[in-house]
C-alpha cells in the first residue's frame, strides 16, 4: 500500500496503473477513504464485454437513472461525480475485459478524466500491461 499512499499524496501523476498489490478491495476502499479520497472498484470476474462494462460503471459509480449505457454517456457522467480530493478506480481481474476492443475506448475514457479529475486506476490482472505503480 505505500505505492498508493505515494500516488495519493501526488508524488505520482494521475494515470491508469498496475497495481500489484493483493489488498483486499475493502482494505484498498477504507484506506483511499481515509485520505478523503472517493474509491470505486470493478470486479473484472464479471466483465468480458462493452455492456458488462458499462452495467458495473453505472452501480460502482453510482451514475444516475438516465445514464444511457454508451460510451458517451459515460463519459459525460464521470464529469459530474460529487467533488473530492481525487479518485481511485480499482479494476480488480481485468484480463478478460482488457483483451476486448473495448478496453482501448474504456482507456481513453479514463485519460480524459485524468486532465480534469485527480484520477488514478488501479489495474489487476495476470496480463496488464500498463505502468506499475
């Protein structure tokens, strides 16, 4: 967890990143939460599809009844989530999603939202090939 105490005190750049660490998803939620951080988490055993994606997007952030279940959609619902410190995205056994065309789209949903929101996203998985944090 000191990788992530290190991003969430901004000595690292907001980004999607490998996370290595076998934490738990609620020691990970109430550590986030201590720092005044807003945490979120995907569980990557039950997404392998665009509308899987989506369907957890909308219950783990909480997205609004009228959110349209596209791509565009949410992006624009990210925009408006509650004010906070930051925001941490935990996408826990993300391979099946990863090796999807999708996860391109997803990414570069997340990489906008790093220009505007102090967002980091943590990725776990056997075959992420992303930057550790």
């Amino acid at each position: 967890m000191s990788d992530l105490n290190t991003a969430l005190t901004r000595k690292k750049t907001a980004d999607l990143y490998r996370f290595h660490s076998s934490a738990a998803p609620a020691t990970v939620k109430k550590f986030v939460q201590k720092k005044g951080w807003r945490y979120f988490y995907l569980d990557g055993r039950r997404i392998a599809s665009k509308q899987e994606f989506l369907t957890a997007c909308a219950k783990s952030f909480a997205l609004p009844a009228y959110f349209g279940n596209n791509w565009d959609a949410l992006e624009e619902c990210l925009h408006d989530l509650p004010l906070a410190n930051g925001y941490v995205i935990l996408f826990d056994q993300a391979d099946k999603f990863m090796q999807t065309d999708d996860w391109q789209t997803a990414v570069s949903i997340f990489q906008n939202m790093l220009k505007e929101k102090n967002l980091y996203v943590l990725v776990r998985g056997e075959k992420v090939d992303l930057v550790d944090l």
